[in-house]
C-alpha cells in the first residue's frame, strides 16, 4: 500500500525544537500497543471520512482516533486535518470517561501552531 491509496494521509506535528511528540509517545507503549495505534491511525487514514466507534470530532477541528488496549487501557491520539494530511497532535492514555482538558488545551495550541506557521 503507498500513500497514494490513502484518503488522508498522517503526518506528525513537529515542534518548533524539532521534536515530534506523537512519535515520541508511540515509541514509549509497548511493541502491542503501538500495533493498535498504527493499525487504527492506518484505518483512518484509507477509510476518510470515518466515524464511531474508531473516529470522533472533538470540536474546533480536532479529531480523535480511538483506540482500545489489552486490560481496559484506553488510548487517544488528537489530530487536525491541514490540507490533505491528518496531522497527528497528541497522543495520551485516558483514564477517566472525559478527555482531560490538559489534553484538549495542548492539542489546540498545537493544531494553532500547525495553521500559523505550517503543518510541519
């Protein structure tokens, strides 16, 4: 499969410093976990536009990919769409029902950050 099949294809937001956060915490879950994360960003990406159970709106723009874990984790990765590409914002463990608004506000700085100075 090339990204040429890809309805939106995901890109990671990188900050000013060069780092990319999303990567990061993917690197840091197990080699299981990132698997489901992969594969439920992957099937976002081919199935656009997709909703429930896997993707949700959050509101302003932001997007979530849900995504389910061995033993009743729940994990998150917020994204934005910039032009043709999701551009992946923040990754986190949930662990209440509600999304923390720490989450929200990092992510919506971030999504502000991809449409002033580009989305990388």
């Amino acid at each position: 499969m090339t990204e040429g099949f890809k309805a939106l294809p995901a890109i990671f937001f990188r900050a000013a410093s060069g780092k990319e956060p999303v990567r990061d915490w993917l690197k840091s879950l197990s080699p299981a976990d990132r698997k489901v994360v992969g594969d439920d960003i992957r099937d976002c990406e081919f199935a656009w536009p997709i909703g429930l159970p896997l993707c949700r709106p959050m509101g302003q723009g932001l997007f979530e990919v849900r995504s389910n874990l061995s033993g009743g984790r729940i994990a998150r990765v917020l994204f934005m769409i910039a032009g043709e590409h999701m551009v992946l914002l923040h990754g986190f463990m949930k662990k209440s029902q509600k999304t923390p608004v720490h989450d929200l506000d990092l992510a919506t700085q971030r999504m502000k950050d991809v449409r002033r100075y580009g989305r990388d």
